[in-house]
C-alpha cells in the first residue's frame, strides 16, 4: 500500500495562499489546513473536536488539551497541544469569523468567546458540523469516518495541484519533518496517536527529500 504524499514547505505555503484567494470561506479553510499539518490530527478527530477542546470558560486557549476517547481514532486518549502559534491565529480568526455569522453561537456571550462549547469547531458553510458515518467493525468495535470532510480536504489540495494529498499527507508530513529535524520517534509516535513505534517508523521511511540528497552526494 503506498504511502501518502509528503507536502513541503513551499507546497503547503502555495495550497494555503491558493485556498484564501479562491475559497468560499477561506477563514475556516485556511484554518483547517493549518490544524491538520500542525497538529497531526485524524480527519474524523479534526470533524470531532469541539470548542472546549480548544477554549478554556474564560476564552483563553488552551495550551494542553487531549484528543478524546470517544474521538480518538485508536480509541485512546493521548495530548493534543495548542501551541503552534500559526494554528492558534488562524483558529481564532475562525471563531471570531464564525462568531459573527452566528454558527455555533449561543446566548452566554461572557463564556467561550460566544460560542457553544459542546459544538464542534469546524462547521460546514451552512454552520452543521460534519456528519460521522458510523459501521461496525468484525471485532465489533464501532468505527467512525468522516468522508465528506475528507474528500474536501483532498480538494483543497488538489485545486492547489498538489495530487494526491490528503489529510493523511498531512499526518505523514508531520511525522517526516519531525523526523528531519531529529525527534525521538517515541514522541512523534506520542503525539500521532500509534500504540508501536514501529508504526510511526514505517512511515518516516522512504523520506523523498532524504533520498534525494543521498543521490545529490553520490558525485
């Protein structure tokens, strides 16, 4: 099975100037992207998340937080940190975006920023939250995916040319350029949600800059 796509820097800047100039709500996508490549989270998690994830009561963000059990797509718990400062503007101009459509917004105006914090923080363009497709695995496990967020994300990154990315490009290029920068793979693999280092390993490998500056050498 092949490995999704590793964006680069200068990929992922192109996808993100192209998406403010031509979405229809370029808040909300801009965002979306950013969260995704910054923070490593599944689709259905990034649909599932919701505005106490992020907010404190008093509006502030929340610094440490935790993708939840019912969310998480291993069924665990693990540390979901909002301290990219890049996610964390553009999530807050969302909000405040959202905000003034009235999408999520409820009448405790003193309490998370306005906004209901049991919704979700991404809404469609209509303010629904993305629908989560439920099945049942054979181990009986329920199982939950969200393909319209999905093949949305895919979208965006095909208008920017960048074919065959993904929000699965987006986890695969988080874990390579930790890995490039010389991360423990038990943190990467901390931060991804895998239960085997051997998991975030397969996917680190094959890094296509890498292999291109061995070849760059080879003369």
């Amino acid at each position: 099975m092949a490995k999704p796509q590793v964006v680069e820097d200068k990929q992922l800047e192109h996808m993100l100037k192209a998406t403010a100039a031509c979405s229809r709500v370029p808040e909300r996508d801009t965002a979306l992207l950013l969260t995704l490549y910054g923070t490593a989270l599944g689709i259905t998690e990034l649909a599932s998340i919701t505005i106490s994830n992020y907010l404190n009561a008093d509006g502030s963000v929340k610094r440490e937080s935790a993708v939840r059990v019912d969310v998480a797509h291993n069924g665990e718990e693990r540390p979901l940190y909002w301290s990219n400062k890049r996610v964390v503007a553009a999530l807050d101009v969302y909000l405040e975006w959202r905000l003034q459509q009235k999408h999520g917004a409820t009448v405790k105006k003193g309490a998370y920023r306005g906004l209901d914090p049991a919704g979700a923080i991404f809404l469609t363009e209509a303010g629904q939250p993305y629908a989560l497709t439920r099945r049942s695995l054979p181990s009986g496990v329920l199982s939950y995916s969200c393909n319209t967020l999905g093949a949305y994300i895919t979208k965006l990154h095909s208008n920017a040319g960048i074919e065959g990315g993904s929000a699965q490009s987006a986890r695969r290029t988080f874990a390579v350029k930790q890995h490039r920068q010389g991360r423990d793979l038990v943190h990467i693999a901390a931060i991804l949600g895998h239960k085997s280092v051997s998991t975030t390993k397969r996917l680190v490998e094959g890094d296509p800059v890498r292999l291109a500056d061995i070849v760059a050498r080879a003369v």
